[in-house]
C-alpha cells in the first residue's frame, strides 16, 4: 500500500519533476548554494541530503546510484572525493533552507538552500588603482632609505 507516500507536486507532471529536481540537485551539488523558490527548496533538500548519504560508503554501487540521478559525472566525482567524506561523521542533516523574501516579479517566496560548512564569507574591499600607487611608491621610498 503505498499510504502517505506523496511529495510536492510543483504544478508538473511526474517525467518533468523528475528532471527538475535532477537538475537541482546537480546544481546544487556542483555549486553548494542554490537560490530558487521555497517549494522547490523544500521538495530538492531531501534527495540532496540522500545523495550525500550515499556519497559516505564509496563504493561502485554507490557511485552508480549516484550517475543514475546526477547529471555530470564531474559532479559525481566531487559528490564523493569531497563532499562525501567531510560529511562521514555526520548523522544526517547536511543542508540549511535560509528564506530570502518574495521575488519582485511575482512574489514568489524565494529560499536559499546551501551545504553546511559552506556559509558566506566576507568579501574583501579591492583597493583602488590610487591605493596601489601609493603602496607602490611607499615601498620604493622604503627601498632608497635602506641603501
């Protein structure tokens, strides 16, 4: 009987949701952060965090599972020689949904869906063309002292 077995719908039929999702998860996978919409989000998160889990035991048949769902083999290739193993002593619970507000087109309610361990970092300030010069000529005048 096949009681309580449903998933979200996404207004596709079932051979477009497969290839949706499939194409979510290798984005995913490859990039480590996606943005897209909540219910997409919700409906990728678990075949992610199941793909991670079979990325643990790295084995053959693992690998096969895997190329059977994921799209470029490159991104197999990382699934099990980095994700994989960083995640080997976690239980489960790789990924994080962080909502991000509705979309200004249609208001749709917009989620980030991002690997654990791989958060935002701060980007640096570039220094100006101005700030490079004068570095330039302090170094230069450190130089002409010490001779």
């Amino acid at each position: 009987m096949r009681h309580m077995v449903r998933s979200k719908k996404l207004g596709r039929n079932s051979a477009q949701r497969r290839a949706l999702l499939r194409n979510l998860v290798t984005s995913f996978l490859e990039k480590e952060r996606i943005r897209t919409t909540l219910a997409k989000a919700k409906a990728t998160r678990p075949v992610a965090e199941k793909m991670i889990t079979l990325s643990r035991t790295n084995s053959l048949h693992a690998r096969r599972r895997a190329l059977k769902f994921i799209y470029k083999k490159d991104v197999v290739k990382k699934l099990f020689e980095e994700i994989g193993p960083r995640f080997s002593e976690r239980p489960g619970g790789y990924t994080r949904i962080v909502k991000l507000g509705p979309r200004d087109g249609d208001a749709a309610e917009m989620a980030m869906l991002e690997m654990i361990g791989s958060e935002l970092k701060k980007k640096t300030k570039k220094k100006s063309v101005k700030e490079k010069a004068k570095e330039k000529s302090d170094k230069k005048k450190d130089k002409e002292k010490g001779n």
